[in-house]
C-alpha cells in the first residue's frame, strides 16, 4: 500500500480512536456492568463492547470489503489473512480500567495479504498515541519516533505477564531476573508502547491477536523483533506466547530456551 494511503487510513483511525477514547472518558466513572469471560480476571464491561461496536462500525462503514478481528466479537469469523484485515482491541487491559480506571490502551492495526501496513497503540488516560507503519514510519503524537537502541537484555528493563513470571512459564522468571528489572503493567498496548520508546527492552506474554497485532506493526517498523517464544514467527489468527524485543536481547533470550 502507498504512503498516501497509509497517511489517509491514519487520519481516519486518529479520528475515530479520539472519539471513542472521549466517550470512555466521559462514561468511566458511571456504574460499569461488568461481566466475567475466561475467569475471574478476565473482564468484560459495556465500555468495552460500546467502544468496539463504534470502532468497527466506523471501519465497516468506509472500508466495507475489509474483515475485522475484534476481541468482543463484533468483527467477522476471518478464517485467512488474504486481503485486506483489521485487528481491533478497544480496551487493553481491562481489569486496570476496573480496577484503576488507569493503565490500559485502545488498539487498531491493518494488515494486507498478511504483510504489516498500519497500527496504532492509544494509552487513553495520557492520550498517548503511538501509530505508524512501514510506509509512513513510527510517530509518538506528532514526533517521529528513531528506532530503540538494541540494548542487550541485561541493561534493561523486562515486560512480563505476571502468572507466566510467577510459574516461570517458558523460562520467563529466569529472562526477567536476567534484565535490569521487570515490569508487570497489565496491558499488552502498555507494554509495546514501552518498548517502542526505548523504556524496556523487551516484553513476552501471552497473546491472542488483537493484543499483538498493532504492536507488531510498529515494532518491526522500528527494527524491533515479534516472534514466537522460540523464534518462530507469529501466527495472527492464532493466540499464544509473544516476544518483542531486539536482536541483542534475543540472543541472552534464546540461551535460556535452548538449556
């Protein structure tokens, strides 16, 4: 896709993710129907599918040719990343939004015949929006944003999924002992917004698509690396364990899989 149209899609997305981030705002703090999913910490409430329901109306509305993924099921059953797909998380990390009404991020990403175009990571309570793709490079609000210093892992700090550090899941307590320090932050937007900017120098969790898909995008448009946990590539329509971070990093990361 060509630079202008990128440049077009991006105003449109900034629009939409503005409005929906106004609307959460100015609802947070009424009484939430909150509904469990998976578990007793996996949380859904009415913002979350409201948010979702305008996001992809407003794509569907423009680009009605395109799929959408989206966490709360009101996108389409993509079986095949052919095409033109959208990735749609209207509010990553929900449990901070009930719990701190803090901390948590809205997320959109396009990706064409599986390649990378567009993604944009918002963290609403900061109005911090991080979006870009190959095409037009990585901007935070209105800088462009220069590719992290590859850091080794042992001079940074690590992102990790708290249960996975805790039952040190694939290795992931013996990577994050082996960094500055770890971080637990509760949002994967969070997070990759973290990295982006150089703050960590790699995060790794379990992820389902729509907790990935803008974060690469933006990250393999700095240099960083998305991956699996062993280094095989991520399969968007699939969930399951996510790593970014450098090639440095990787190195040390990948000693630790391998013994």
């Amino acid at each position: 896709m060509e630079e202008k149209a990128v440049r077009a899609i991006n105003t449109l997305a900034l629009k939409w993710m503005d409005e929906a981030a106004t609307n959460i705002k100015q609802h947070m703090n009424e009484q939430l129907n909150i509904q469990t999913k998976s578990g007793r910490t996996d949380l859904v409430t009415n913002l979350d599918k409201e948010t979702e329901r305008f996001l992809v109306s407003q794509i569907q509305a423009t680009f009605p040719a395109d799929q959408i993924i989206s966490e709360e099921g009101f996108g389409d059953q993509v079986t095949s990343m052919t095409g033109r797909v959208w990735f749609v998380d209207p509010i990553d990390g929900t449990i901070n939004f009930v719990k701190q009404r803090d901390n948590f991020a809205m997320m959109l990403a396009l990706y064409e015949d599986g390649r990378p175009v567009y993604g944009n990571i918002l963290a609403v309570m900061d109005n911090r929006f991080i979006f870009g793709g190959p095409q037009m490079g990585v901007y935070l609000n209105d800088h462009l944003l220069p590719a992290p210093d590859a850091q080794p892992l042992a001079k940074g700090l690590f992102g990790v999924n708290g249960p996975m550090f805790a039952r040190n899941i694939d290795h992931v307590q013996e990577i994050g002992l082996a960094s500055s320090g770890t971080r637990i932050l509760g949002s994967a937007g969070i997070e990759f917004q973290q990295v982006l900017l150089g703050n960590e120098v790699g995060y790794i969790s379990h992820l389902a698509p729509w907790d990935m898909a803008a974060g690469r995008v933006l990250a393999e448009s700095l240099n960083l690396l998305v991956t699996r946990i062993d280094g095989s590539p991520v399969d968007m329509l699939k969930s399951g364990t996510v790593l970014v971070t450098n090639k440095n990093a990787l190195q040390t990361i990948e000693e630790f899989q391998n013994n």
